[in-house]
C-alpha cells in the first residue's frame, strides 16, 4: 500500500497554493474589496454568497455553509477523496508526492501503487519511439502527413512494428514488467497464458496527462484497416473519459491559452501543431464529455469545438453543446466551427495554411446560435404550436444549467423566438437541482454552521476572538507564545488556543490554510473554520493586532489565575443552598465574593 503523505508536504503545498487561481479557474469571481465573491458552485442561488479570501486562503459560503483550504475545495468541486485532492493540488505545481515508509521519506509521484505503471509506459514509450526512427514506411507515412521531425519529438510519436510479439520479446525475461502491461492493456492475455501486442503496425500516440506523464496510447493505422484509431483500454491510470490528448503540449507551447480547439483525432491536433496552431486538442475519438470540458475550461475561457460537417460531426456537436450547458459559467466562451464535407482540420490545415484557418475560427458559430438555429429546424416557429414544441425541446437544456448571466440571456434569446416574455418562461423551467457535474448523490450536504443562523457572526468572547486572530494571523504567536498552562485547564477553548500556538512554535512558517488543514477530520474542525472568518473590531494593522492579541491572552490569564477561587466559589454557594456551610465555609465564601459586593444570605 502507498505511504503516508508527509505533514510537511502538505504544509508546503498549502503555502504554494493560491486559492484565488485554485477556485477562479474553475468557478468565475469578481473582486469585491479585499475578497473574492461568486454564485456558489456548490447550491443553487442568484445572488453571490461565496467568498474567497486570498489572505486567508481559504473560501466560505454565507448561503450553505461549505468552507475550506483549497484542497478542502477540490475536494467537494471535484468529488476527490483527500490525497486525490493531494495528488490534484499537486500536479497543479508540478510536484511529486512524497510518501513516508518505515521511518523514511520517499519521493514518488501518483501513489506508490501506480508508480511501476507509469515506468512501463516511459519504457514503451521509448520503444515505440526508437522504432519510429528505423522504419522507412512509418517515417514516409509522416512525412506524406507533413509532420516534421521536430513535432513528432514534441508529441514523443512512434511506431508499434507489424509484429504480434514485439513487446513481449522486449521483455520476455521481466515478469513482474510483463503484468504491468497486462494491466495497462498493451499485452493481451491468451487462454493458453500466452501474450500478444495490442499495437500493431500502427503509428503511436502517447496520451499524457496535465504532468506531462504517458497515461496511454491511441494508434492509427498506416494502410487501411480498421479500426482507424485504436486507443489504450481504461487502466488504472488511463481513463479515457476523463483526458484530452494534446493538453500538455498545449500549456508547454503556450502559457496563457486565449482559446482552445477541441478536435476528433489525434492526427488533426498534431497537424494543426505543425502549422502553427498550438492549442487544439482531441477528445480520443468519442463525443466530449462533461469531465473533459470541464477541465479544458480550466485551462482558458473559450473552447472551439470543430466538426466534419456533415451528419456525424452535427451529431457530436450537439453532444458536445449538451454537455457544455450544464458545465459553463459566465465568461466563459463556446463556440462550434462546421468544416466542409469531407474536410478535417489536418487537410483542411494543409490546404490553407494557419492564416486562413484561423479566420475560420473568427466565424465560428455561438453556443446560442448553434443551440436556437438547430432546434428551430425541428419546428415551424411562425405557429403557436411550433413555439410551444420549441419551448419544450429548450427546456430541458435550459434547465440543466446553473444560474448565471448567460443562462438569462438565453432565456431572452428564446423569449424573443416564441414572443413570451422571459420572466414567464422562467417560472416555467425546472428548478435545476442537480448543479450539474458538480453534483454526486452520494455526496454528504455542506458543513453546517451547527446551532447558529446561516452568516450569523460567532459569538465574540475574549477566547474566540484570540483564537481566531492567532489562526488568521499566525505571526502572532512567534511575537508571543501561548502559555503553557492553557493546556492543562478545562476551561472552554484554553486548549485549543494553546494547540494552535503549539503548531505555530513548531512550524514558524506555517500559513493559516495549512494550520486549518492540520485539523481536518478533527473534533475541533467545525469551530476553527468558524473562528477563521470571525472579525475583529480594531485588528486592521500588524501593530493593531499584536496589541490586541496581548491583551487578549494577559486576560485569558488572569482568568485563569482566577479560575480555582470562581470554582470554590461556585462550590459553596451550591452547597449554601443546603444550608449545610460551616462557619469557616461561610467566612471563605463572605471572602471570596468581597470583590464583587454579593454578600452570603443570612439565611444560608
């Protein structure tokens, strides 16, 4: 099983994180003084209550109440247990995750189970590779296509013989590389235990995932043969539903991506790369699914979906703009680009040229012209019925988006069409309460705010509010540790405040996400990411809060002084009450309450 992940790691992970990019590139904010805010991603709401705060590091809804670090939001974003979201955050920064064994620390990326998984593929990889440059037919092949040495280095492509056994002579002496093949789906498995190559006489793909790794393969055919493309079975690093190819070498070749094209093969994105264009990507054969424009959404505001077009590429572009409704959020773009009949980006690129296509791309049709223009040529909208059958064919898709500007504007689009005024038709769409792919069943409600009102502020006693300054400002108790003897009270939030300061004082450098991390799953998690949006009346400037934060811990100790005469206090009133005080008992307990002028009842 793989190791444990290091504290320090994700310490140091936290305090690379910014929030603002983690959450903006997936859920568009807008600056609102000193945070961030946006609909909720997480229930359905018109006006904003989710904030984000990038000194904080950390996001707070006043609608539901979610709350958390950035991994806290991956995690609920993108239903990830904690070291996928680990392993997510990660891959953000180009980091390997480390793992802890016996006492020592490796470093290993991806989980230590997958790691031989991912050697293998480097292995054939290179293979494939080293077979490309000694084979005339594969190289011709390429050159016929146009594609240069130099992008086929950039891409890592190959060639898989005309051979059944070629892989498994390479390694037929290492069993233990033999199942991992197996396992990856490159060697198939016969009745009689034999193996045979999935890849044959094909020029090879690799597939990588955001860290560049090789996840799998799509091969295509040189002569005729079918299938045309043949792509790595699912595995437990390849899933095919979830990756793009060509996403990689996208964000290598350009930083900031304006836009993204969204293509069919593997040979149209490397194709567009020789020519220039950079930024396409393929969907490995299949319609786009919602997993995958979610994450190129990621990557840049506008994707371009191009199609053949003719009936097929209309069908899948329809699929694509099915799953791009629920997925898109305002400022985001989508647009579909039809090619002629019997056209693809990799001839059509080559008949052209990178000018010429990408003023093809200027005209690219708009989601919302692609989605009326399309349904309208199902009905007659110059009758009432045809405008009553337009608006049932709408309303589901309507439906199944968030709510948001542009959600608006196509139900003024469609208002316009049927002549009905647009707060009509909303109150006649359903209520979208699935929030789209952002919503699992099976997952738990957001974090309540326990006993108090949604947004209500938390009772500000001196202890809360030493706590939460000390959490937003660990700083503090570098200036001023906490005392020792906090810890050994039972007075409410004493400890709490002392094992904050105590973290601190072993990791000076620690930041207030990961101090919030280092109480995940703990009793104490609610209350600290409660306290960490408290305001504190007066703390605007470092001076301000380091005078404070003294004041508060010099009462908290006097409180504490204080605390074993107001517990015999309590004691003997209670006992009072009884009649049953000795002399002595009465005079302690006249002595005790002196100071506050609440003299013993003769009666007692």
């Amino acid at each position: 099983m793989a190791g444990r992940i290091p504290q320090t790691f994700i310490d140091d992970l936290i305090s690379r994180t910014d929030i603002v990019e983690i959450v903006g590139s997936r859920v568009p904010l807008k600056k609102k003084g000193k945070e961030y805010s946006a609909c909720c991603p997480f229930h359905n709401e018109k006006t904003p209550s989710f904030t984000v705060s990038e000194n904080k590091q950390f996001y707070h809804c006043f609608g539901c109440g979610a709350h958390g670090t950035a991994l806290g939001f991956l995690m609920e974003y993108e239903n990830l247990d904690f070291v996928d979201a680990v392993e997510a955050l990660a891959a953000e920064y180009n980091l390997d995750v480390p793992r802890e064994h016996s006492g020592h620390t490796h470093q290993k990326s991806a989980g230590d189970d997958k790691r031989p998984l991912y050697d293998a593929l480097d292995k054939v990889t290179l293979l494939f590779q080293q077979q490309l440059k000694s084979s005339d037919k594969a190289i011709q092949y390429l050159k016929q296509r146009g594609v240069s040495g130099d992008v086929a280095k950039n891409y890592k492509l190959g060639y898989a013989p005309d051979s059944w056994d070629f892989l498994t002579g390479e390694f037929i002496n290492n069993h233990d590389l033999t199942n991992h093949l197996c396992t990856l789906g490159l060697l198939i498995k016969k009745d009689n235990g034999q193996h045979y190559d999935r890849f044959r006489d094909r020029i090879i793909f690799p597939i990588t995932d955001r860290r560049g790794r090789v996840i799998g393969f799509g091969g295509r055919v040189i002569d005729q043969g079918e299938p045309k493309y043949l792509n790595s079975p699912e595995s437990p690093v390849f899933h095919k539903g979830m990756e793009l190819y060509g996403v990689f070498e996208a964000k290598q070749a350009t930083r900031n991506l304006e836009r993204i094209l969204i293509v069919e093969g593997y040979m149209d994105v490397v194709a567009l790369a020789q020519n220039g264009i950079v930024y396409a990507v393929a969907s490995l054969g299949t319609a786009t699914t919602k997993e995958q424009i979610q994450k190129t959404f990621r990557a840049t505001q506008e994707i371009i979906f191009c199609y053949d077009g003719d009936a097929a590429g209309t069908k899948a572009a329809w699929r694509a703009l099915e799953n791009t409704l629920p997925i898109i959020r305002d400022g985001q773009v989508a647009k579909f680009l039809f090619l002629p009949e019997n056209e693809d980006p990799d001839s059509m690129v080559r008949k052209e040229g990178k000018e010429k296509f990408e003023q093809r791309l200027q005209t690219a049709t708009p989601l919302s012209d692609f989605l009326f223009d399309t349904l309208g040529k199902k009905t007659d909208i110059t009758s009432d019925d045809g405008k009553a059958k337009l608006f049932e064919l709408s309303k589901p898709l309507l439906a199944s988006m968030s709510d948001s500007l542009f959600k608006d504007l196509l139900t003024d689009k469609l208002s316009g069409l049927i002549g009905i005024s647009a707060e009509r038709l909303s109150k006649r769409l359903p209520l979208n309460t699935t929030n789209s792919i952002n919503s699992h069943p099976e997952k738990k409600p957001a974090p309540s705010l326990g006993n108090q009102q949604v947004g209500k502020k938390v009772q500000q006693s001196t202890i809360r509010k030493a706590i939460a300054l000390l959490l937003q400002n660990p700083s503090l108790a570098r200036d001023q540790s906490v005392p020792d003897d906090f810890s050994r009270t039972e007075l409410q939030g004493y400890s709490l405040l002392y094992q904050i300061g105590n973290q601190i004082t072993q990791n000076p450098e620690i930041t207030t996400a990961a101090l919030l991390e280092r109480f995940r799953d703990s009793e104490q998690e609610n209350i600290v990411n409660k306290l960490v949006n408290l305001e504190i009346p007066g703390a605007d400037d470092a001076e301000q809060r380091g005078r404070l934060y003294t004041d508060y811990i010099n009462d908290l100790q006097s409180r504490l002084r204080e605390a074993p005469l107001a517990a015999r206090q309590a004691e003997l009133e209670n006992k009072s009450r009884t009649g049953k005080l000795t002399p002595e008992e009465k005079a302690e307990y006249n002595q005790l309450i002196s100071s506050s002028h609440q003299p013993l009842n003769n009666k007692s």
